[in-house]
C-alpha cells in the first residue's frame, strides 16, 4: 500500500514537474549545451562530449528523436559512455523535457545558433531564450568565439546593468581562450 502511495505521489509530481526530481535522481543538470546544425538540434550535458562533438562533428554515443524538435528538427543527445544504457535520468534529455532544472546556483550553458554562441548563467534566461529565440538582456562581443563567432552572454532584470565579468572568464576558462 505504501509502495502503491509513493508511486501514484511520483505520478502526480511528475505530472507537476516541478517536484519530479524528487521521485527519479537526475545528474549533470549544472550545465546544458545546444547546437543547431543542418536541420538537427544537438543536445549535451557534459563539456567534454560537447566539446568532442565541436571539434569532430559527430558524438560516438547518441539517443536520437527523429522529427521530435519544436520546428519538426531531428533531436539528437550526445552521451558519455556510461549513460549509452540508461533509459532514464540522463540530464539533458530530463531537461530538454522539462522533467528536470538545471541547478539554481553555478548553472553554466551555451546554445549555438547562426553563428552565435550564446552563453548563460541562468537556467531560467536559457529556457527563456528557447522559447522566444532571443536574449532582451544581453552583453555581446563581435567575432570574440574561438572561430570568431559572435558571443551574446545573456543577462537578466537582476544583472542587466553589470559586465559579466565571472560568466566571460567561465566561458574563456572553458574555451581556453
């Protein structure tokens, strides 16, 4: 009876999401990366798969969703080797589906898109910038990417008004720039 509860809970959590990270772990929801390329949306949570695929072009491993994008696009993830079996609780596709957040403080993401990268501190200004396709807040350097891309680190209401001096040197860290 009590097993019966916490699954009918879960059920409804889910239903919430807002409290369904409380009935299935999620992992490496501190950072999500997504790349739009030749009518495919790329999705990472782990810089280095992320960054191989960068470099390469290709993931070695992948759960792909043929026609599941928002505009009819082929959704593919890039895995690490150790999610290649899991059916659940990788955290990029548990974010892309809105089952799971990214984390409140320390978030890190970037969304390539037309040349740009897009770069966040916020899990909220990222979905939101999803949503919408553009950023209201931000601070933009010209041709500063690693292959001279246009990089625009979104900002928000709260920090609109400031440099985003830790978020460039987080991206410059990671870019080794």
């Amino acid at each position: 009876m009590i097993l019966n509860k916490i699954r009918l809970s879960c059920f409804i959590a889910a239903l919430t999401v807002s409290t369904a990270a409380f009935c299935e772990p999620f992992y490496n929801t501190n950072d999500y990366y997504q790349v739009f390329k030749e009518g495919r949306v790329y999705i990472f949570d782990d810089f280095k798969t992320y960054q191989s695929f960068i470099n390469v072009g290709e993931t070695a491993y992948r759960l792909t969703r043929i026609g599941a994008g928002q505009n009819g696009e082929t959704i593919v993830f890039g895995l690490q080797k150790k999610d290649k079996k899991m059916r659940s609780g990788i955290g990029s596709v548990s974010m892309y589906d809105g089952i799971a957040n990214g984390i409140d403080t320390g978030f890190y993401g970037e969304v390539r898109k037309d040349g740009r990268i897009y770069v966040f501190s916020e899990w909220e200004d990222l979905q939101s910038f999803l949503k919408v396709g553009e950023a209201p807040y931000r601070f933009t350097q010209i041709g500063a990417g690693p292959k001279g891309e246009t990089l625009v680190y979104v900002l928000n209401k709260t920090n609109k008004k400031k440099k985003p001096v830790d978020l460039i040197s987080e991206f410059n860290k990671k870019h080794t720039l």
